[in-house]
C-alpha cells in the first residue's frame, strides 16, 4: 500500500494557489495494481481575477509526497486569456471600448474617468429589452448566453442576435452578466468613501444622479 499527500498550496508572487487550484482529493492510498483519480481543477473567482484578467502565461508546480519515498513534481502551464472582467473601471474606460483583448495593455496608459463601455453596453440592452421582463434580477439566466456576452465584451463585438430572439431568457442572460462583472471589479463603481455623499444626493434628488470619476480624484455631483 502506498499513502500519498499533497503538498499544502502556497502563494507564489501574487497569486495564492489555494484560491484558484482545487484538488480532490488531497491525499490518500493506493494498492498494488490499483488506479485512482485525481480531480484538479483550476477556479478563477472573484479573488483572483483581477491578478489575472490582463492575462499571461499560468505555471504552477504542485507537489505530491509518497510516504517513504520520492516527491513528485506536477507543472501546471497555459495561458490565461485577456478578459475585462475584473480590470479597474479606470483602466477599461481608457480603452474606449475598443476591447481589451484588440488593444496591447503594455502600451498604453490605462487610466481615465467615466465609465467603461463594457457597462452602458450591458445597462443600455436591459433598459431596451428588460422593462417588460418580471424576472429580472431574480432568475438565472442561461451560461451559454453569459459566456457569448463575455466574449463580445472582451472583444467588442456586436451582441448575438440571438438574445433579443431569445427574450426574457436573453434578458435575464444579461442582467446576470452584469452582476457577475460588478461582483468581480477590484473596487466598487461608486467608491466606498464617497458612498454616502451619493446616498444623500439619491435622497434629495431622486433618480437623477450623475457620477464623474477623475483620475487624481473622485467626485459625485
């Protein structure tokens, strides 16, 4: 019988493994001519994509130990996509909604004020296609659908035809991607230490609201 364990993960630079590398299961046993299944799975959460989401080379060593005998060296290499979900609203609104996967990130200064294209992008198809949809918000929508808006916001390319044909369905599809883009930017579209200001201005002057981020400093007005 042969008792194995993994290594505990650990953080290499910025990234720390035990928040995107899943391994099930971590340890356990084997028997002569007996075979055994290792599930690793890698997770990009909301944690670590904004470590990630300009993109680069992914190269991980995992280490498993044989109990009384050799440690074994597992490399896990690729190459992780450019994606605008997760970058600082400042930086993808320097890109001008040109797409951060058409634009070389190094060359240019990424910082700027308003609010990406990304954004009105998905806020001016719900405010089209939503006003009739009860379950906006509420339900799921369709992963597949999420994952065709992902791709034309990291490309910029028209949306599919196919959501509007879908209807609520492809409503709810974007209302969910939204969601999921403002729950994975490093900071928050209306700053902490000016959340309160922008309470007050909502309570005085209802709905209308404007909101104007500089580069040195924020403001709401």
């Amino acid at each position: 019988m042969v008792y194995y364990e993994f290594h505990e993960l650990t953080q290499r630079g910025d990234l720390n493994q035990k928040e995107f590398i899943y391994i099930r299961p971590m340890k356990g046993s084997i028997g002569p001519k007996e075979q055994i299944s290792i599930d690793i799975t890698i997770l990009v959460g909301n944690h670590t994509i904004p470590l990630v989401a300009a993109g680069g080379p992914l190269d991980e060593i995992l280490v498993i130990e044989i109990r009384n005998g050799r440690h074994i060296f597992l490399s896990l290499q690729g190459e992780l996509q450019r994606t605008c979900f997760g970058m600082p609203i400042e930086a993808l609104a320097a890109l001008g909604g040109k797409g951060v996967r058409n634009i070389d990130l190094s060359a240019r200064k990424l910082s700027g004020g308003g609010l990406p294209d990304e954004i009105w992008r998905m806020t001016e198809f719900i405010m089209s296609y939503g006003p009739g949809c009860g379950s906006l918000f509420l339900e799921r929508g369709d992963e597949v659908l999420c994952r065709g808006i992902r791709e034309c916001l990291d490309t910029a390319k028209e949306f599919d035809l196919k959501l509007i044909s879908e209807g609520e369905m492809g409503v709810m599809s974007m209302a969910e991607t939204l969601l999921r883009f403002l729950d994975a930017l490093p900071t928050s579209v209306i700053p902490e230490d000016v959340y309160p200001k922008a309470v007050k201005i909502i309570d005085s002057k209802g709905s209308t609201m404007a909101v104007r981020f500089l580069t040195s400093n924020t403001e709401i007005s």
